[in-house]
C-alpha cells in the first residue's frame, strides 16, 4: 500500500520558489497501474522522485507499507528503496562493462545475498523476458529492446512493492516499445503497482488509470480500462 497524503515540494530559484508539488494526495494498493501525464515542468518527476525515495517533500506524508517514510534516516530511506522499490528509465542505465545476467544480479551483490541464490534469481528473472541465450552478453551487445527488459529484470529482482517507469519506452522503436510495455504489465498483473510516466497517448491509456497533473497538482484521475 501506498499512501501520499498533503505531498508538497518547493525549489528557490533566485529569488523565485517554485512550487513543483503542490498538496498532492494519493492512494495506491497491490495491482494499480497508473500512467502520469501531463506537460514539462507539471511535477512527474518530482513526483515519481517522491514517490522512489529519491527526495524528500517540504510537506505531507508519504506511507509505503505502513512506513512513514517521511520520519526516516538516510541509511534507513537507502534500505527502503532498495527492498522495495524499483526504477526503469529511458536510458536504461545499464553498467557497460558487465553482462546482462550480471547487471540483473548487482542489487543483489549489494545487498550481500548469497552468490547461489543470486544465480538462481539471476535466471528465473531472465528466462520470462526470453533473455537467457544473451544472459552473457553487455549492453553493447544488446538490441535497445533488450537492454530495457534486462534494466527490467534489474529492477524487479529484489521483489518491489512499486516499480516507477520513467518514459521507458522513449528510446524504442514502436515494436520493442510494445515489448517493453507488455512486460511491465505482465508484472503488473502478480501483483506489482506500476506507475509509467509518459507523454505518449496511446501508452498512457493502456494502464488502468491515468493521472494527470498541472503546475504541481493532479488535476484528474481517470479509469481507462477494466
């Protein structure tokens, strides 16, 4: 469960505060699919910065499995996000030099799990995405398709509650972008809330809800779909 309640996020520019989240509130439980909409400078990423643990509000709570994450530490709000929150972005961020199955298995290197289960995980995250025959290969190797869904797998390898996508389909051709989308909502459909930033259309009506925000508010919070 996730719990935004008064959310606001201001920025001195100069002489000028900036009000990039204004009184945002917002509730999200097991299985939602938003897509965030709206135009530059309306407060997406400010949001989804909030929302990944990235930064904090000037104002507001924010509850992410009944944690007041608003109250905690540092080293605390870092095992936070990396237990339960996942980030998917247009440029991927893969490490160069590693391959695909060792980019996958890097969260869990950091979080001192035991190499065998890493292993383990390590497949069982690739083989759905049908990325086990370029398991070994770097992202250099890998068609942009490909290196979104190993950034994918990267993501979602320690289990979130909540994956952010930040436009993941910007840097793909129309049939990896489909790709990439259908895969996001297979996790999505075991129990995944999944939040997509995006400015196409057509993405944005695929998920269940749309959000869409204004100069720092959501304005208006949609059903699309069953």
């Amino acid at each position: 469960m996730i719990k935004l309640e008064g959310i606001s996020r201001e920025f001195q520019v100069g002489d000028e505060t900036v009000h990039a989240l204004n009184q945002v509130d917002l509730q999200l439980t097991r299985g939602d699919y938003y897509s965030i909409m709206g135009p530059s400078g309306s407060g997406k990423s400010t949001l989804l910065n909030i929302l990944g643990l990235l930064d904090r509000p000037n104002a507001g709570r924010y509850w992410l499995d009944d944690i007041d994450t608003t109250s905690l530490a540092e080293e605390q709000r870092a095992k936070v996000r990396r237990n339960k929150i996942g980030f998917v972005f247009q440029a991927f961020h893969l490490v160069p030099r590693l391959t695909a199955a060792e980019n996958v298995e890097l969260p869990m290197t950091l979080a001192g799990i035991d190499p065998h289960e890493r292993k383990q995980r390590v497949h069982s995250a690739l083989e759905p995405l049908g990325l086990l025959d370029r398991a070994n290969h770097r992202p250099d190797q890998l068609s942009g398709g490909q290196r979104q869904r190993v950034a994918i797998a990267r993501a979602t390898i320690m289990q979130p509650t909540i994956l952010l996508a930040d436009e993941p389909t910007g840097n793909l051709d129309k049939a990896s972008s489909r790709d990439v989308i259908e895969t996001l909502e297979l996790l999505n459909s075991k129990g995944l809330i999944l939040l997509v930033v995006t400015h196409d259309p057509e993405i944005g009506r695929r998920a269940k809800h749309s959000i869409r925000m204004e100069d720092g508010a959501i304005i208006d919070t949609s059903g699309n779909r069953p």
